[in-house]
C-alpha cells in the first residue's frame, strides 16, 4: 500500500519488447477500460490521453470503418508516437476507423469535439513511461535532467522557475497542496537554502537530505523526494485544474447513454473525479458505473508494479430529464 502515491519508473515501463529506451507502455486497466466503456462498433471514442497509444489502439481496433477515434494529448512527441501506433494495420484497410488527433489539452475537449457526439471518452491521468524515462524531460528524480517537466513544451512555467523562484512559502504551500507532503516546510526551507539548483538529481538531492530525518508511515518505502517531484510536477502541468476542466465538460460531448471512464493515480485525482461523479449523479447528469474504484488485479500488478496505485471511476450520460426536474450541469 503506498497510500495512492503515484510512484517513478514509468507506469508501465517494462523492460520487454521494446525495452526501457524504446518507450514501451503497457496501458493499465485495459480490459477493465474497455468494457467500462462498452466499446461497440461504429461509435465514436475520445481517448483524452494518448500516450503511447495503448488504449487508443485498443479501442481503434474494435470500431471498424464506420466508427471515430478522437484523440488528444498535450505532448507532441506523444502524439507523433500514437499516431504511428495507430496507422492502418496491414490487412485491415477495409476495417479501420477514422481517426483524429489533437495536440491540445483535454481541458480544450468541448472547443473541439461537436456536443452530443461521444460514445465515450476515457481519460488515464498523469505522466507516460516515455515523459518519465526520458531524462530530458525532467520528471525523473532517478536521473540527472533539467528542471523542466513540461508536458507541453510550449507551456511557459518549468519546473526551474517553481525551485528557483518561488519564495519560500508559495513553495511550502505547493509542495504540501499538491504532494500532500507533511515536510512541505521543511523542504521548501532547503531548497531556497541550496539555490540555484540545477538539475533534477540535484534537486532530489536536497529534497533528500531535508526529508530523511523524519517519519513517513503513509509514504513507506518510497523515495523520499517523490511527493515533491509529483507536486511540482502537477503545479507546472496544471493537472488538476485541466481534469476539473475535463470533468465539467464531459457532459456536453457525451451523448446520453455514452460513457466517462477515469483512470487516476494519487489521490487527489481520485477525489476530484469521485466527486464530480457524484454531484453529477445528484443532478441527474451521470449514473456511475462503479460504487468503489476499480483496481488493478494481483497478476496486472506482478506484471506492471505501477498498475498499483491506478484506480478506475466510470459513469454513463443519463438521458436529460424533464425540463425543469433537473439542475441545470455546465
Ligand atoms: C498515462 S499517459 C497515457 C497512456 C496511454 N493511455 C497509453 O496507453 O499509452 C498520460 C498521457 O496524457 C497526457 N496528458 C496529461 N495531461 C493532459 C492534458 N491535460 N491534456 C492532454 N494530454 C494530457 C500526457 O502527456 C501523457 O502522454
């Protein structure tokens, strides 16, 4: 149990086919994501996340001709991944659906995709096994990397204007808002002291040695610096302001009947995107589909040890009530 802590290593990443440099990312919750969203041919999907084009592939391959994959990812690299991911198989020319790719953010959903239109829309939250590998990037803690961790490279704020900037206290209320990290203080202390920092190993460095001290029972067992990695990296991706976004425009582009399913990582997701479900089955938007998150199964887990932390919510559009028996759900 790691207290819903979204942990390193790429979720995912495995070290099989395509190896740690080749990027490969097994999609968690596959069948289970598939079935929730009660795939049917001819229909049209939105995967909000491509990624590496796991999911997204999956569900392509069960539309045929007639049906529509949109898809969305605010990386361009990921993008350009799932999109060769997702070219016409051999053999299947006849069979394969229209697809559409959007380099943008899934906050942007109802600006691109017409109301009423989805069959279904599943969102995997987070970072990629391929953002996370590459040291590039800066997301990793296990490697030396610039202070960067923008998904989208054209975002203005980095990781490096978060450490290097911000004074103390906005730091410490960062840290402790989007990590959930007790040594919020403490940390943010260190970092201002050991300024400039360079690099990512570095910063892990510091956040380590301010974070060592002290007892973490929740976070057991895992790097001491992973609850301050994981906050900056919300706060420079605007994570949770975009899945607000995502789930207050959900019910515009799925057609009644039509299914949300939701695959998040720590537990301020989880909590965003429970709520949501539940204020709008109250208002009459959403019928939820599950009762307790779905996890992943003691076999996905052996053989994806990231799968652990995932935890899938999903909900079917509810046809719009009478007029005037109902709260209105924007
Ligand atoms: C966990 S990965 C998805 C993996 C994918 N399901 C697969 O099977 O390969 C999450 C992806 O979502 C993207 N992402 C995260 N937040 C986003 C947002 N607000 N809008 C669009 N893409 C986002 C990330 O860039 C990343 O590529």
């Amino acid at each position: 149990m790691d207290g819903g802590i979204e942990s390193e290593g790429g979720r995912g990443a495995q070290s099989g086919a395509h190896g740690r440099r080749g990027f490969s990312h097994a999609p968690v919750l596959l069948k289970e994501a598939i079935d929730f969203l009660a795939v049917k041919r001819g229909g049209t999907y939105i995967d909000a996340t491509l990624g590496l084009g796991g999911h997204a592939s999956a569900i392509a391959s069960r539309l045929g001709s007639e049906g529509r994959l949109i898809g969305f990812d605010k990386d361009p690299r990921a993008l350009e991944m799932a999109s060769r991911r997702l070219a016409v198989p051999e053999g299947r020319e006849q069979d394969w659906p229209q697809i559409t790719l959007h380099n943008a953010s899934f906050a942007d959903i109802a600006q691109q995709v017409a109301g009423n239109s989805a069959d279904g829309v599943l969102a995997d939250l987070g970072v990629s096994s391929m953002q996370l590998e590459d040291a590039g990037r800066g997301f990793s803690f296990q490697a030396e990397g610039p202070l960067d961790m923008r998904m989208d490279p054209q975002s203005e704020l980095t990781a490096d204007q978060v450490v290097n900037q911000f004074d103390e206290s906005n730091l410490a209320d960062l840290i402790y808002e989007f990590g959930e990290e007790r040594r919020s203080r403490r940390i943010a202390r260190a970092i201002v002291r050991a300024r400039p920092i360079k690099s990512t190993a570095h910063l892990a460095q510091v956040v380590s040695a301010a974070a060592r001290p002290m007892k973490q029972p929740r976070g057991k067992g895992i790097h001491p610096a992973t609850l301050t990695f994981q906050a900056i990296r919300i706060y420079v991706n605007r994570e949770l302001e975009d899945l607000r976004a995502l789930l207050a425009c959900a019910p515009q582009v799925i057609k009644p009947g039509g299914r949300l399913v939701v695959i998040s990582f720590h537990s301020l997701e989880d909590r965003m995107v429970k709520d949501a479900l539940r204020d709008g089955a109250r208002a009459g938007v959403w019928a939820p589909l599950t009762r307790k998150p779905v996890i992943a199964s003691e076999e996905e887990i052996a053989e994806n040890p990231r799968s652990r932390s995932a935890k899938m919510r999903a909900a079917e559009r509810v046809e719009a009530r009478q007029q005037g028996s109902h709260r209105s759900y924007k």
